[in-house]
C-alpha cells in the first residue's frame, strides 16, 4: 500500500484535517512528499506496478512509472504531473496510473483534475479501494462533504478493515462537529 501520511490538504473554510492517499502495491520504497515536510516520508511498494506491467506488457509504460514516481519523490511534482498526463494520454486504461495522476494532482491542489482522473480509475476499476479514498479526500477540499463522505464510506464497504477510509471519514465527522459518528470511525481505524 503506497501511503502519503498526514498531509493537510484542508484550507477551504472549516474542512481541513490531515488525511491518507493511497494506491496499491507491494515492495516498500520511501518517498518524500512534496507537501509536506521535509523529514515526511512515504511509504511506495512496487508490486502494483509489476502486476500492472504483466497485465499490459509493456516494459515501457513500467519504466515511465518508475520515472513519474522518481519524479515525485524529488519534489519535481509538476514535472511528474506533465509526464503521467502524456503516459495516460498513450496509456488511458490502467487505473494505477490514473489514481498515480490522481495523487499528483491532489498534491498540487489541482482538485477538479484530480477528481477526473479518480472517477476514470473508479470507472476502470469499480473495487479500486484506494481511488475512492482518493475521491472522498478530493471532494472534502472541495467542501463537498456529502461526496466525501460518500466515498470514504463506499472504500470502507470495499475493504472492511480499510483503517485509513475509517480515518478519513472520521476526520469529515470531527470537521462536522459530528463526535459520535467521528469516535466511532476513528476506533475502526
């Protein structure tokens, strides 16, 4: 599981908090998060991409993932951006990539092309746990909260013992005044 931990992505009036992104994969590999701070790490496993690969054989297309995760974990994200658009324009049916896109954006603050890019996963992969997390995470910065919560609550059906959608969606509770409903999810993460 790629993990960006405790990144404040709120900001827009009182919706804030310190959410989880993910996507899927196998190895670890540490990655620094160019939004948070400098001593952050991220937790990148590359089974993904190797299971991604085989499906689409296409050394390629892994090499230019490898490049876009590189990228990021430098920092040189709007580089890493303009790179995983051109790879999905070549490459528009692997989900990964697409929630890859997804996290770059969010990153970046780039929430309406994030959202894109999480709902093509979603509609590639309907059981893509992390990408809705994603979504929900997208839609709280857009003070969509019903959407978020939506989403964080359909990634937790997907994956029962999902902690960081149990996370996620207690954070929009707490963000609501909502204590109950925000303790009782924060106890399943």
């Amino acid at each position: 599981l790629i993990s960006i931990n405790s990144i404040k992505l709120g900001g827009l009036g009182s919706v804030g908090g310190i959410y989880n992104l993910f996507f899927s994969t196998e190895d670890p590999l540490l990655l620094k998060s160019p939004t948070s701070d400098k001593n952050a790490w991220v937790n990148i496993l590359k089974f993904g991409i190797v299971k991604i690969m085989s499906q689409q054989q296409s050394k390629n297309t892994e090499l230019d993932i490898k490049e876009i995760i590189n990228l990021f974990q430098n920092g040189s994200v709007k580089e890493a951006l303009i790179k995983s658009e051109n790879l999905i324009k070549k490459d528009q049916e692997l989900p990964f990539l697409l929630n890859l896109n997804g996290i770059i954006n969010i990153n970046l603050k780039n929430w309406d092309k994030a959202k894109i890019s999480l709902h093509k996963a979603i509609s590639l992969d309907q059981g893509y746990v992390e990408a809705y997390n994603n979504l929900g995470i997208v839609y709280n910065n857009l003070d969509n909260l019903d959407e978020a919560i939506k989403n964080f609550s359909i990634s937790i059906r997907l994956k029962k013992n999902y902690s960081n959608g149990y996370n996620n969606l207690g954070s929009v509770y707490d963000d609501l005044g909502k204590n109950e409903e925000a303790i009782i999810n924060y106890s399943k993460a």
